[in-house]
C-alpha cells in the first residue's frame, strides 16, 4: 500500500523517531523471534527502558508497522551499516507508515531543499496543518492539544534524523545518502521517497 492511501493519524503523538526502539525490534526479529514473542519479551523485560509501561505499549505497534515495511535488504542495511543509514531507514519507514509525516517531508522539507531553502520556521508547520485542515475533515476535527504534539513530534524526528541542525536556528541540512541505500529504494520503486529526504 502508498502512503497516499493511509488516512492522516495521529499516532505519531506516540511514536517519536525512536531509532534505539527500531533497532532492538529489528535484532530481536534477526534472532527469529516472532512478532507475538517479541510484544511478550519488550514488555515483559522492558526492553525500551521506559518509565511508564503505557507508553511502551503505545509505541510498540507503530515501531512494529514500520519494521514491516522494511524488505530483507533494508532490515539487514539497518543492523549492519553504519548509524547515519539505520537513521534514514527508520526515516523512511516513518514516511512509509504515515500519511502525515510523508506529505511534510516531501511538501515543505524536499521543496525547501530543492530551492536551497534551508530555513526552517515555526509557521512552516502551521501552515502545513492549516492546509491540511483545509483538506480532510479528520484533521480539521483533532484538538488543539493533539495538533501541538504532532508538531513537537515531527521537529523531534527532524531533529533526531538529522534534517533539522539547530531547532533555535531552524537551520535545515541535506542528508547524504549512501548510492547503495539510495540504488536500493529506487529499485524497489520508493523513489518518492528518496525525493522527499533531499535526493534526487
């Protein structure tokens, strides 16, 4: 399924960009363990180190969707490379599993780029959901609570991936993907994708 056919979430408000989480799933997957065994084993030893269980069990399934979409090659990719790849891997699997997300990345981020527009301003966001809000009813009928921590979540995974190099400045930065990532996504007809991460 293309993200185009999702429908806008929120889920995000639960699901930050979370590489550390992403990568213990993806190990645990590599042992073998089945998806059933791996909820058992990431609650039951708290396996993310979180405080509050609520939050794990609110994480889990979207770490799990995104690890899903990854074939054999990017889930190999993310355990073995180097750091910065396993960063854009779970960059691309948050695009590939929300609608939301992917749209800002490819409809302010990549257009940005594209222009060599690198500053990045609070009202970018706003005006991102104020069109969104425009668009589809199911946005305009979040709260105001629900919408603030979206936007806190998605400057957190621009901030954590690299995009986003000083959230005071709002200096963005291209990410340099390696050919080989690059090669592979455009293989596997995700070149959207690649596109909406500054590449062209």
């Amino acid at each position: 399924m293309i993200v185009t056919q999702l429908k806008y979430s929120a889920t995000l408000t639960g699901a930050a960009f979370m590489l550390y989480e992403f990568k213990k799933v993806l190990s645990l997957l590599h042992e073998g363990r089945k998806e059933s065994e791996i909820k058992e084993i990431v609650v039951s030893q708290n396996l993310f180190q979180y405080e509050v269980t609520s939050s794990l069990k609110r994480s889990l399934p979207s770490i799990l969707r995104r690890v899903d979409t990854l074939d054999d090659t990017l889930k190999t990719m993310v355990l073995k490379e180097s750091l910065e790849i396993g960063k854009m891997i779970n960059l691309y699997a948050i695009m590939k599993t929300d609608r939301l997300f992917f749209e800002f990345m490819n409809e302010v981020i990549r257009e940005k780029l594209e222009s060599n527009n690198y500053l990045f301003e609070k009202k970018d966001l706003n005006l991102y959901f104020a069109s969104k809000a425009e668009q589809d009813p199911g946005v305009a009928g979040w709260t105001e609570k629900t919408v603030n921590k979206l936007k806190q979540v998605i400057l957190r995974i621009l901030l954590e991936s690299g995009i986003l190099k000083d959230k005071k400045t709002g200096e963005l930065s291209r990410l340099m993907m390696e050919e080989q990532l690059k090669q592979h996504l455009i293989q596997i007809g995700d070149i959207a994708y690649v596109r909406a991460m500054g590449e062209v």
